[in-house]
C-alpha cells in the first residue's frame, strides 16, 4: 500500500510539472503575437492612446473647447479608422494599459486574463436586456414601410443639415418619410399669412423631395385638418374656430373650414407630385362639441367626427383624382378607439381613409388593448402604427434615452406578432416630435436622438436588436463603440457623463455636448433646498451653514459647466438651425438655469451671513406669501357645464376684483360664436362694469344669487359669445353650457340674450375662476371702435336679485364713480391679437 502510494504521489506531481510547462509554453507563445515588436500597427495605436487625452463623453477632459472640438486632424482621423478594424484586439491592449496603471499587482498575466475576460462576461450580460428577437414576424416587417417622422413645427433643420441626414436614415433603414410641414410650408395665396416668416420655399421644399427620391425615400406629406390647428387659427383665420379661447380645433359647422381645408390640402399635394397618401391628422380633438358644434343637435360627438373626418377624406380623394393619381388619407386613431364599429361603417371609413395606430410608451397593449384591435380586424384590411424615437418622454425634454425607445418598438413587434394572422400591417412611422403642440416648448433636437433613430430604426428591420445589429447601426454613425443605449453614467466627482464611445455623425458634435449638459443638470441639490433652504429658514435667518456652504459649492459647479457650454450649443446648432430655434432653446435650457441658480445663490448668501442663532420657539413671523399663492377662502361657483381642464388653476383673490371686461363686435352669421378683432385702428374709451359686491355690508348675510341676464332694448349687429360674460357668473344648468346663441332671436326687434342661474350658498363677493379666466382675456367683451360702441345700447346692465332684492348693475364711463372694488379695464390697441 505504502509503494503505491508513493507512485501515485510522483506521477501526481509529474503531471503538475508537466502542465505548469505547458501553460508557461502556452504563455510565451501568446506573448509574442501580441506583442508591438510582433505587430507594428498595433504598437502605433497604443502610442497615439497613451499621448491621447482621456475621452469623457466623446471630448478632451478638460471639458469642451470649440476649436478643440470642431478641429479634427488627419492623423486622428486614421487612428479611429485603425481602431474599427482592429477593435477586439485594440480593447484588449487598452485594457492592460488601464491596468498596468491602476495597480501593478494586474500585470501578472493570470489576472489579465481574468479580467478581460470578466469584462466580456459583464459587457454581455449589461447588453443582454438591449437584444430581443420576434423571428414569427421577420418576413412581415421585412415587407413593411419604415418612416422616419419629421415634425417641423418646431426646430426645423436647415435644408444643408437635412442634405447630410438623409443617406444615414436610408442607410440605417428607413425607407420613407413622414414630413408634417405646419407653419413651415411655403403655403400662398389666400393661405401666405399663415406660413411661418422663415418657412421653407417652394424650391427648397422641391429641392429636398428630389433629395429624399435620390436617397430612395418616399415622402409621405402630413397636414392636421381637424385638432392641433393652432397654426391656423391663433390669428388670421380665428373665427373658425370650435371654441372662441382656444385655437385647437377648426369649426365643423360653417363650409367656410372646408373652404380653407380644401386650399390647404390643395397646395400640398401640388408641392408633392408623387406622393400616393396624405396623413390629414384628426388626433386629439379635445373640443369637439364644446363649442360651435354643439348647434348640430341631430349629432353626437362620435357621429360629428365621422362626418368631418369623411368629408375630408373625399376632399383628398377628388383632388387626387383631379390630377389623374389616387391619393389614400392617413388618420391617427385615437378618436376611433372608443367608437363602436357600426358607427364607423355607417360613414363607410374603412373605405376612405388607412388608419395609424399610435403608442410611445413601453407597453402598447397596456393604451390600445386587444378589444381594439379585434375591432380593427373586422373593420380594416390595413393598418399602420407609429412609435417614437423621440420626443415622447417629456414637453421639455433635452437629451433621449434610446432604451425607453427601444422598449417602445419591442411592445410594437409583439402587437404585430399577436396581430399578423388577421391584419396587414403597411408600415411603421417612428415619430421624432419637436413640441408637443404649436405653443409647447422644444424636446430633444434632432442630432441628440440620431443614435436612437439608429437603434430603433435597426430594430424595426431585423424584427429585433441584435449585437451584430446593433454594431451595423453604430458603425452607420460612425462610432468607435456601441451606441450607448442608457443614459450617461454620471462620475460623482467631476458631475462629466461616461461614454464608451465616441460618434462622428452630422451633428455629434451637439450630441456630446448634451450628454455633457445632462451631468450637469443631474447634480443633486434639491434635498438640501428642501432641507436648509426654506423660506422659514430664510426669514428667520435659521439654517446649518455646513449644509448650506455644500449646496453653494455644487450650485458654482452646476452654473460654471452650464455656462462653459453655452457658446458651444450656440456655434454647434448655427450649423443646424436657424437664430429664432438657436434663441429658443438656449432661453428655456441654458438662461432659465442659470437664472435659478442665481437666485437659489442669492438666498444662500442672505442666509449663511449670521453666526449666532436663536434658541427655539423662533418668534412668529408672517411670510410675505405672492398673492398669485393664497388660497381663497370661498366655495367655487359653478361655472359652465363645459369640459374643465384638468391643469386649469384659479385665480387668485386678488385678481378676481380687477376682470377686464370688454365688448368686440361680433357677426350674428358666424355660429362658433368667435369673437375677433377686426383690424381696424380707433381710440377707444375706458369702460368699467361693477362688481359684484356693492359693499362688504351686502354679503354679510350669505346671499342667494338666484339669477342673472343680459339684456339690450334694440336689437344691433352685435351677437354674443358666452365667453364674453365673466365666467364667475356662469350656470351649470343644461339650458345654459357655452353658446348663448341658442337664445338670440335675430329676427325680433327686442334681442334678449340669455340668462344665467346659479346658486351658491357661501359665496362672499371673491368668486373662484378657472385657469382660462386667469389669462389677461378672461373676459373678452371690449368695445374696439366708436362706430360699433355707439351700435351698443348704453343701458346694458346686470340684472341680479340679491337677498331677494332686485338689483341692477350698468355698465359706466371711465369717469363715473363705483362701488368698492370696481373693474378698471383700459383698451388696448385694436391690431393687438387677442
């Protein structure tokens, strides 16, 4: 036993030696191929990476310089090209370099290998969650269109950037466009006052549909013709409005609308000779039957969009005709979705129109479930759908996070996968917005989203991400890495975003600058605001100057890298953009900031001044609180039967006692009841109305104001809108919604008006208003020209009964004497907008 034993021990370490030699063997060999003497292209690139200065988000590390950022050389050029082609090899080295930098103990060569190959092990599992593959519908996205929305209401490229981004959206897949024009169309005619000043021209939109045909691109026009027409009807073409205060949605009830619509839709399909469908919009028709379409009584609110929606489409259809091709509608389908099916067939919309089923979150089933889509599969052949790649994460949104996109377009891939045996899916958009709406500010600008357009667009043509596919797309822009699909990795010392790429695309420039800007503004200061810098703490002088030094010092870091970057956006985007989108963007993201920061400063310097402080209870101090914040102490009335917003604020107190009331010469032919300024140039007298309250002492007893009307003793070419009276007064009872015209009696020679009814058993004279009657036109009811106020009979009054008691409140001149608290209201130029 003990004899073989012991052989058992020496062929034991026999063994041992004999594979110690072979792993040292194993290891020489290794050595001398990657070594620089072995390989001198190689030696090369590790020369330039040692002499190069640390990239952090894609610029030299002392942050960016402008000449240092847009002077590329040569020779750095032919590295980064050197890099690609030796990229897996070249990781390695960079790698031993960064080790044999930290810690000497890396340089064995057992600990290197481990760590390579750890940094693959974690490099795949980080990207693992990135790849999802839908191979069941790989030949139906295959076959689908791909378009890459342009939305040019707001930060319209310049026609030399878009000449630049174009082949890298074919390249990266896409195979047409969907250009929605807004104010940016060079419309003429009847129709140039509603063009942006700076919008495109007609040549250069030609110039740009020959560039898109040249890239392969087909060019889907897009024009809103029912919702989101504030374009239109902010200014010249307001009276065909639906409601008189808000410009959103065009009137349905006056052919006057489709006169316009007609024109519009005219003009652009001139412009685009090829084009083989036109999206007309029709989503978010928040107004609809709240205003001018409520005279239609034989129609609920589904059937009056039917009913536009249809006769748009023929519109389209005829004039498509007329030049001898079909043109095929477009909606979005957001109105459809609650509709019930034999409505929708009855109008025969299946037959005019294609459908676009729009989502941008995560999960798409989660808005548009399967009832709907059932619905959809008995009532079209074809549909389309819309993603986005950005815009669709917040109205002021700067930077895109292509992962929330990315899950997006998963959500979108299992729809069609679920959906595929029942409905042909034509194509997908994947919308890029601008602003949310005409007024919105800017989202992300378009060089900022390009890497996630590449991952998306990728995506959309492979039915799934990939890390071939996702290598493709970053080598289409260039990159020396993948495309970062997170947001930026902050470092909690320098406040810089991490990268592991750097991207030379058209506008990378401004790509890096903004990740750079995200670090910035993700430096956390709001928990000691919250904490040290109340306005308790600044009145009483009472807070930690330890805490308070620590928030100054990250507020300088903050405004010192804002402001380091500011004449880098401004030189950057003067390639891209015109000045007023320059102007723009930096005014709400640059100024506004620095602006905050300035006062959050300022505070901190009033409060970190005392070195001594008071023993608790500190005395009692009453802040001096904006009276824009005070709490009013009354019940609201009720208002109106009409749809409140649900972001509508109240006015405040102090602001219920100086309503402007004003009297504009209104057309007892225009049914939307709008109320619009002729441009015509008069001075106009102050006129005042009394308010509510005659004296405190006619309130104290909480009266019922049971009822109020509007009366004039001879009838005049003046109607009304219910707009015009103040809101404070307005019923919740049905006869009395929002259009008053349903009480005008054209025909008689006595005009009643109308009346309201209300009760309110607290009311004590400071009536609560909605965040409409807080805007400065809270009341629009002013007298704009001699001639029409001498039209307007003096008498006109408030009738109301008070406690019982009858009471009347006329009208005065600017000189007459009122009640406390009256109603000053000076008239403003009549070529003012309103």
């Amino acid at each position: 036993m003990g004899r073989r034993g012991s052989m058992r021990g020496r062929s034991g370490i026999l063994f041992v030696s004999v594979f110690a030699i072979g792993l040292i063997i194993f290891y020489l060999s290794w050595r001398s191929l990657i070594s620089p003497d072995a390989n001198p292209k190689l030696s090369r690139i590790s020369e330039n990476l040692r002499s190069e200065p640390q990239l952090e988000m894609g610029v030299p590390k002392g942050g960016l310089d402008s000449k240092e950022v847009v002077d590329e050389t040569a020779e750095r050029d032919e590295v980064y090209h050197e890099l690609n082609e030796n990229q897996n090899t070249f990781e390695k080295n960079k790698k031993k370099l960064l080790i044999n930098q930290d810690s000497k103990e890396r340089d064995s060569p057992d600990s290197f290998d481990k760590i390579v190959a750890n940094e693959k092990q974690r490099e795949r599992q980080s990207n693992k969650k990135y790849y999802k593959s839908f191979e069941s519908v790989g030949k139906t996205v295959k076959l689908m269109s791909r378009l890459v929305h342009l939305d040019l209401k707001g930060a319209a490229p310049k026609l030399s950037y878009l000449k630049k981004v174009l082949p890298l959206m074919s390249k990266l897949g896409a195979t047409g466009l969907l250009v929605e024009y807004e104010d940016m169309f060079p419309y003429s005619g009847s129709l140039q006052n509603i063009s942006a000043l700076n919008s495109y021209t007609i040549e250069e939109v030609k110039e740009f549909l020959t560039l898109a045909k040249n890239n392969s691109l087909t060019v889907i026009p897009l024009i809103q013709t029912f919702g989101h027409m504030e374009f239109i009807l902010k200014n010249v073409f307001s009276k065909l409005r639906e409601s008189a205060h808000t410009p959103q949605v065009i009137d349905i009830t006056t052919n006057n609308s489709y006169i316009l619509l007609q024109e519009m839709i005219r003009q652009v399909l001139d412009a685009h000779p090829d084009a083989t469908h036109l999206h007309i919009g029709c989503d978010e028709v928040y107004e609809l039957g709240l205003g001018a379409s409520t005279l239609m009584k034989d129609f609920d609110r589904d059937s009056l969009y039917l009913k536009h929606v249809s006769k748009v489409a023929n519109i389209v259809k005829e004039l498509g005709l007329a030049n001898q091709r079909k043109v095929m509608p477009i909606i979005w389908d957001d109105e459809l979705r609650k509709i019930q099916s034999n409505l929708i067939m009855s109008y025969k919309l299946p037959s005019l129109v294609e459908i676009m089923v729009w989502y941008y979150g995560v999960n798409v089933l989660e808005r548009v479930n399967m009832s709907v889509w059932d619905t959809y599969s008995t009532l079209f052949k074809t549909v389309w759908v819309a993603s986005a790649f950005k815009g669709a994460t917040g109205s002021r949104q700067f930077y895109t996070e292509p992962w929330f996109h990315l899950q997006n377009h998963f959500s979108w891939l299992e729809v069609i996968a679920l959906n595929s045996r029942r409905l042909r899916f034509q194509g997908i958009a994947l919308t890029g917005w601008s602003r949310y709406d005409h007024f919105a500010t800017l989202c992300e600008l378009l060089p900022v989203a390009l890497p996630s357009l590449a991952v998306c667009l990728a995506t959309m043509s492979n039915a799934g991400l990939s890390e071939a596919n996702h290598r493709s797309a970053s080598n289409v822009l260039h990159c020396n890495g993948l495309i970062e699909i997170d947001l930026p990795v902050i470092d909690s010392k320098s406040h810089l975003a991490q990268v592991s790429q750097d991207c030379r695309f058209p506008g990378s420039v401004l790509y890096h600058a903004m990740q750079e800007f995200y670090g910035y503004t993700q430096i956390k200061t709001k928990s000691k605001i919250e904490g040290w810098l109340s306005d308790y703490q600044i009145a009483h002088k009472f807070s930690n100057p330890g805490q308070l030094k620590s928030l100054a010092k990250l507020l300088t870091i903050q405004f010192s890298g804002i402001n380091k970057l500011a004449p880098v956006f401004k030189n950057t985007m003067q390639e891209i953009y015109l000045q007023d989108t320059i102007d723009e963007w930096i005014a709400e993201n640059i100024d506004e900031r620095k602006k905050d920061i300035d006062d959050i400063l300022l505070k901190v310097k009033i409060l970190i001044e005392p070195n001594v402080w008071p023993r608790h209870p500190l005395p009692s101090l009453k802040l001096n609180i904006p009276s824009s914040a005070r709490e009013p102490q009354n019940e609201r009335l009720p208002i109106s039967n009409e749809k409140k917003n649900p972001k509508d604020e109240e006015l405040p107190e102090d602001q219920v006692n100086n309503i402007t009331v004003e009297t504009k010469p209104l057309n007892i032919q225009n049914r939307d009841l709008n109320v619009k300024k002729e441009q015509q140039k008069s001075d106009v007298e102050e006129i005042t109305v009394a308010s509510l309250q005659q004296s405190e002492k006619a309130f104290e007893s909480e009266p019922k104001l049971t009822s109020v009307s509007f009366e004039k003793n001879k009838r005049t070419d003046t109607d009304v809108n219910i707009d015009n009276i103040p809101s404070f007064l307005k019923g919740d009872e049905q006869e009395m919604t929002r259009n008053m015209s349903r009480a005008v009696q054209p025909n008689k020679d006595e005009l009643k008006l109308g009346s309201i009814k209300f009760e309110d058993q607290g009311y004590q004279g400071n009536p609560r208003l909605s965040g409409f009657q807080r805007q400065k036109i809270s009341s629009n009811d002013k007298v704009i020209s001699n001639e029409v106020e001498n039209n307007v009979n003096k008498n006109l009054s408030l009738q109301m009964k008070v406690n019982g008691v009858n009471t009347s409140l006329p009208f005065k001149r600017r000189n007459n004497k009122f009640p406390e608290r009256n109603i000053n209201a000076k008239s403003k130029n009549s070529n003012d907008q309103q």
